[in-house]
C-alpha cells in the first residue's frame, strides 16, 4: 500500500498520540511533560517525513513494572516500519540514588526508539543526536537506538554525541552484593543493548559509554551492540552481530520413536510418535512432535561428542543431554570436554525388546568443520527425545526445563519442591501469559507454559528471552 493512501497523522502542539497503524509526522515535534511510551505493539509504519521529535522521560518503579518496555514506541513488533526521522535531544532518566527492578523478577529494555522490537527492515535513515541514557535498572539492555532487537535491520542510521551511563545490576541473593550475573544478561551498546541478527549498513555510531557495575567477564558492553563480539574496526560501516540459534543436530542422529525404532532426524516427517522421559511419572512416555527446525546445509563447527559405549553424537552450536552428575540437563557445546567423565541417560532395547536404562560417560569431545545440515526436533509438553540413544532437550531453549527440582533415585520431580515452588512464584494463566508473549494457546501448552512463571522467578529466563523465542518459531505457529 502506496503511504499517500494511508492515514496522516496531525500532531498536536506539544504532544502525541497513539495511532493503531500508520503515522506520518508534518511537524517537529516537542514534548513537553514526560513521556509515556505507548503500550501499543507497534506493527506499521511511521514516516517520519524529515521532521524530529524531543522528549525526556523520567522512569520509576511504577513505569517499569507497567511495561517491560521503555522507549518512544515501547514495542515495535515483526513488519514494523519507522524511517526518515531524527530523535533530538531526547533523554531517558531514573533516580540513580538507587536501583529499579520489576516486581516480577523480568528485565527491562529501554533504548530512544524502542524498549524493544524485531522484524525485516524496520529502521531507515533514523538519526538520534545528543540522547542521555542516564540508568540505574536491575536486569536491562539499554541501547542508544533500541533496548532489545530481533532478527532486525538498521540502514543509515546514526546515534552521535552519546552519553550513557547504563549501570544495569542485580542484587545476589547470596550475600546481597551489588553485581552482574550471567543470567539476567545485562548488556549496554550504542545502538542495541542486546541482539541476533543484525544488520547495520551505512550507519555511524558516536559514543562515549560509561559504566560502574559491569563484570567484563560476564556481562556484554559494545559499541554497536551490547552483546557484540564482533572486530572493532567494523563499527560504522556494516558490522553483522551472530545470532545464537542453538542450533542442535546434525544429519546422521538417530531419534529414537515410541515403538523404540531409531530414524535419521532428517527423515523425520513431523507426524510421528517419539519416545520421551516423563519427569512428571519417572516413566518411558510417547510425545507427538511439535515442529522440527532446520538449518541448510551449510558449513559449520561441528561438536563430536563421544560416550563410554562407543555411541557418538554430531552437535552444532548446542544440544541438552541428561547429566546424572548433575542431576539436570546440561547443554553441551564447543566448551563440551568441561563435562569429560560425567554420567549420561542412556536407554537401550535388550534382546527381549524390553527398555533398559543405563550410564555411560563422556569420553571426548572435539570440534571439526563440516558441511552438514542440522534439525532440532522438539516434542509436545515434554520437550525432550532420544537421540542416539542419549536422553536430550534441543538447543536454544534454555529457561523452558530444568525448571523443577529432580528426584534422581525416581527420575521424577521432587512433588514436595514443585509445591513449593508453585507456592513461591504462581503459575501462568494463558490470558497472562499472552500479554507479554503473544501466541497461540496450543503453543502456550505444548511448552508448558504455566510454569514458566515459576522459571522467571528463579531467575532461568525472562520475558524478553520468551519473546525472542516466540519470534524465532513463530513460522511454525501460523494456523
């Protein structure tokens, strides 16, 4: 649809106001009291005709827990469109005499454009000159653009003249000191507090960053993008930022179905019926396959992972296997040989054809590069399969298990520490949960997600990760 055809917008002198779809602004833009980002999950297209827009917003706690998102817009979500058009002089501000944090335990993402936001293109020939980010949030990504972006794109786009002071903390239950873990990934970047799948072209960035509580060695600070490893001397022409996509399987795996016969993950059609532990009985159960992810073939680090009984598993990027050593799932990756002489769930037919169960250990792990293509199966309510024989969760999915404490003499939840912990931190209604993460209620259920309220609360994953992985599957969601 031609913009001449679309709504235009009329600014009011001295404000603005939300519109379900389409903006174009005729007139620069002041506000003068303090902003309120909109709630709105922003999908269409603001045209910012060349004009700009000042503002100053001042958060408090009563802000943070009203919106996981604090910028501009708020949310801009997939297919959202915001170009020609410049942010001037525009601050974001809170009382740095102590530290805001949700409620809830979730984190928050504040950036100039957007708290947060994902989708093809979305960014175009938008400038944001002097911004003041002067912060002091628990668990945060704060970016000079947007807080939090997905799958995104920036082109021509500049944030000159930065200042920022993003101290994101958290408080360590532990001895209530003031520092950064690993888990709430605090992270503070010029123009993207965290990221996958950038793509900045033409764009320029101008900053000084400034920061009093980061751990070098656990949190994420960068001049394009917080949680950027890329080469320095990239920034300001095109600098690509990787995507974790925790990718999982190589072709070859064997999956293990209900009936107890292996396939070829890539023979997999979707329909069948797979062989999974139930954590809820302690017992062998079937799942249906929800969907199955893939990769091209393509070439990859390759993670062969090698167990005491002479079965090897291809992984690339990661993939969960039941660690009896500690009794819980662990992702084993390129870091894999750290786990050398653990124990591993391994389940076998015996001559009989009856199930049997076993512990064997890892022995090796090496990387090599290949070209492979690779699948990440994932199975209805309870997640896990067999994949050579090895109990496992795909990659990419962390916070979604390990949410309960284990029984290891039953293989089954603790029932006395799942109470409790339900008790301690609620359980999702869909309606809730939809709010924050808007999908399907058969999505909702097939990846449990009442409990995630309780993996928020302990800290496993947060809001922004669930939207993240929302976006990333939602290909599979379409009806």
């Amino acid at each position: 649809m031609a913009l001449a055809h679309r709504p235009v917008y009329h600014p009011r002198e001295g404000s603005i106001e939300e519109i379900n779809y389409w903006f174009k602004l005729e007139n620069n833009i002041t506000v003068t009291e303090d902003w309120v980002p909109f709630e709105l999950h922003f999908t269409g297209d603001f045209d910012g005709n060349g004009h700009y827009i000042s503002y100053h917003m001042n958060l408090t706690q009563a802000d943070i827990d009203t919106s996981i998102y604090q910028g501009f817009f708020g949310f801009v979500t997939t297919g959202g469109n915001i170009h020609d058009l410049e942010f001037m002089n525009c601050s974001i501000t809170s009382d740095t005499s102590k530290t805001l944090s949700r409620s809830d335990g979730g984190s928050t993402n504040i950036g100039i454009v957007a708290g947060s936001g994902y989708g093809t293109n979305y960014l175009t020939n938008v400038i944001v000159t002097n911004p003041q980010i002067e912060c002091k949030i628990s668990n945060a990504a704060i970016g000079g653009l947007v807080g939090t972006y997905f799958e995104g794109s920036a082109d021509n786009c500049v944030v000159r003249e930065l200042g920022a002071n993003g101290e994101v903390t958290s408080t360590d239950g532990l001895n209530g000191a003031s520092r950064i873990v690993n888990n709430t990934r605090g992270a503070l970047g010029g123009m993207a507090g965290r990221g996958n799948i950038f793509r900045f072209r033409n764009c320029r960035v101008s900053i000084e960053l400034r920061n009093t509580s980061f751990d070098s060695g656990e949190d994420a600070m960068g001049k394009v993008v917080g949680n950027s490893d890329e080469d320095p001397a990239q920034y300001g022409t095109t600098a690509y930022v990787k995507m974790d996509k925790g990718s999982c399987l190589a072709e070859g795996a064997l999956i293990t179905l209900a009936d107890g016969t292996q396939k070829p993950v890539e023979e997999l059609t979707g329909d069948e019926m797979l062989l999974v532990w139930n954590f809820y009985t302690g017992q062998y159960d079937a799942a249906p396959i929800v969907f199955i992810d893939s990769d091209p073939a393509q070439e990859y680090s390759v993670v062969h992972l090698t167990f005491s009984n002479g079965e090897t598993v291809r992984v690339v990027s990661e993939h969960g296997f039941w660690d009896y050593t500690l009794n819980r799932y662990v992702y084993l990756d390129e870091n894999a040989a750290q786990f050398i002489g653990h124990w591993f769930f391994y389940q076998n037919t015996n001559e009989d054809g009856a199930r049997t169960e076993s512990r064997v250990q890892l022995t090796g792990a090496t990387v090599e590069t290949e070209i492979v293509t690779v699948y990440s199966p994932v199975t209805y309510g309870h997640l896990c399969y067999f994949v050579n024989g090895m109990l496992s969760v795909p990659g990419g999915i962390s916070g979604l298990f390990n949410i309960f404490e284990v029984d290891p003499s039953a293989m089954r939840y603790d029932s006395e520490a799942m109470r409790k912990d339900i008790e301690q931190y609620g359980l999702f209604s869909y309606e809730e949960f939809a709010e924050y993460v808007p999908i399907p209620q058969e999505i909702f259920e097939a990846f449990n997600g009442k409990y995630l309220k309780v993996a928020i609360g302990k800290g496993l994953t947060d809001y922004e990760r669930l939207v993240e992985l929302a976006h990333r599957y939602e290909k599979f969601f379409a009806e």
